[in-house]
C-alpha cells in the first residue's frame, strides 16, 4: 500500500493525504530538494534527496516527522505508520 502526500507546493496553500501509513510514502509532484525523518525521540533516522517514494517498512510502528526542504524552505509532516 502507498500512501501519499499530495501536490506539495512550498509556497502554496498544502494538501497531505498519507495517514496513517503501512510503510511506503508517496510525495506528488516530486521537487527537488532533501527530506529528513526523526523518530519519536527526536533521532534523525533517514535523510536523502526527495523521490517519489519514502519507504518506512524497516522501522516499527510508531510516529515519525517528516521534514522537507526545498530551497532553504521547510514544510513539516507528521507521519503514523501502523
């Protein structure tokens, strides 16, 4: 199952649609820029550059942020995974 956030758009009103998650995320329209997620205890567990999916199936159940940034702009996200 893919859950996704929808028409991400930095500088525009926001619509997220992906909780919660069984593991994989997907963000639309794909920009560049880099992503970070931190668990619940504020560890950063995953950082790369923004693709299409973000895949979450190798970490527990639990609540996950999920920080974009595209040209030095932030947008935050919070992610359940079940």
């Amino acid at each position: 199952m893919v859950d996704e956030i929808e028409r991400m758009e930095f500088k525009m009103n926001r619509n997220m649609y992906l909780n919660p998650t069984t593991g994989k995320v997907s963000i639309r329209p794909v920009v560049k820029g880099t992503y970070r997620i931190y668990n619940e205890v504020g560890r950063a567990i995953a950082t790369g550059d923004i693709s299409e999916f973000l895949n979450l199936n190798d970490y527990p159940s639990g609540m996950y942020m999920l920080i974009l940034n595209i040209d030095s702009e932030y947008q935050y996200f919070k992610i359940i995974k079940q």
